[in-house]
C-alpha cells in the first residue's frame, strides 16, 4: 500500500500492552506512524499535540469506557475518524458505538488483515477536484468534508458527511430508512435500530441551530427528505 509522506499519524487508544504493541507494530510495517495512549488524560494530551489522522479505541480503558471517551471527544469538537474495538457485533453493540459517535467498529480477537483494511477505507484520500453539493443555503464541500450554512462553517464527523451528503444528492426526495442503512452504514440492523434518529438528531443540531429554518423533514413511519419546507 502507498501512502503519501510523511505517513499518516494514528492514535492508538489501549490499555492492553501486549495489543497495542502487536497492533501498532502492524501499523508501521504497513505504513503508518501509530502513537500510543493508555488513558484518557494521554488520549488528550496526544490529539491536541500530534494531531492524528484517526482514533483507534480500545473497549474498556480502565473506569472508562471507550464509548464515553467518544462522546467526550466529539462534544469537544472533534471530528476526525474514530474506530472502536468490540468483542462482539450483537445488534445493540453496534448501535451503541454508533451513537457514541464513533464512525465504525473492529471486531475482537485481533486480525491484521481486516484491521488494516479498516483503516485504509478511512483513510482513502477525498476527491481529486473540488465539488460542492448545494441546497438552499447549505453548501456540503466534498474535498474538505465540511459543510457551510449562512457563512458558518460546520464540521462534520465521517458518518455525519456522509448522512448529509446522502441527503444532499436526492434533494426533495423521501428516504427510506432502509435505503439510509445501506448507503451510509452498509449494515444490516433489521430494522430495529434508532442509529438514523441518533444521527438525525446530530445533524439538525450542526445546521438548524437556534431555531434556523428546517432542511431534514421527517416522514413519519417513512424516513426523511431534504427539502425548503
């Protein structure tokens, strides 16, 4: 795999020093520049000095869990790619990382070779050429992944370009909560699942605040549109 120089720097979230290590050797033989934290404190200390490409959290860090780690990192502006590490994929397990605000999951025990796939996905340079999706006054810029509502610039987690992106390329358009599941999460989650609310709910905070007019309608019992009213 090719990566542009210098290599992408990568925050590895552990407290288990056997994995970090297994994992953060098979991060620079593939490439990367991984830095390792063992708690939250040094989690902080490392996103603020080294300033990494993407989070990658262990499930339990001490009296922490990784997913209230996620959720303080994301209500303090955070925005870059985070991937949480789950022993198992039930159902409410992955709608609950979803919901800390994390963009994905990597299933435990360890596997170098799904991780590193991962990882390349979240990393995959954006678009080549600048283009920017419009609707009313709400401009989504696909090179930077950030989205602009009267002259205010809003950042958006991986999950939440997406969602809006979505939105944005079938304007006037009822969703169906299965087409947003497949588009956006890829996942299965038999329909019992409220990640599309949760996520709803996140954007409309980002791009209605303070009572600005309404753009994602809901559909009762359909799912939802983007649209002037």
């Amino acid at each position: 795999m090719e990566l542009n120089s210098p290599p992408s720097r990568l925050l590895l979230v552990c407290a288990d020093n056997h994995l970090s290590q297994r994992m953060g050797q098979d991060l620079q033989a593939a490439g990367y520049d991984p830095v390792i934290a063992t708690t939250e404190k040094e989690c902080h200390l490392a996103c603020a000095e080294w300033q990494p490409a993407l989070i990658i959290m262990d499930r339990y860090l001490g009296r922490l869990n990784s997913m209230e780690l996620c959720q303080r990192l994301r209500q303090q502006g955070i925005s870059l790619p985070i991937l949480l590490m789950l022993e198992s994929d039930r159902l409410e397990d992955r709608v609950a990382v979803l919901e800390s605000g994390a963009d994905d999951y990597l299933l435990l025990p360890y596997s170098p070779k799904p991780f590193l796939q991962m990882i390349q996905l979240y990393l995959k340079p954006p678009v080549s050429k600048s283009e920017v999706l419009r609707f009313d006054n709400l401009t989504l810029d696909l090179l930077t992944r950030r989205a602009e509502r009267n002259g205010r610039t809003i950042d958006l987690t991986m999950k939440e370009y997406e969602l809006l992106k979505f939105l944005m390329e079938h304007p006037r358009e009822v969703l169906t909560r299965e087409q947003i599941l497949e588009n956006v999460w890829g996942y299965d989650f038999l329909g019992e699942s409220n990640v599309i609310e949760v996520y709803i709910r996140y954007l409309r905070l980002k791009i209605e605040p303070d009572g600005e007019k309404r753009l994602i309608h809901t559909v009762r019992g359909v799912g939802y549109v983007l649209r002037e009213a």
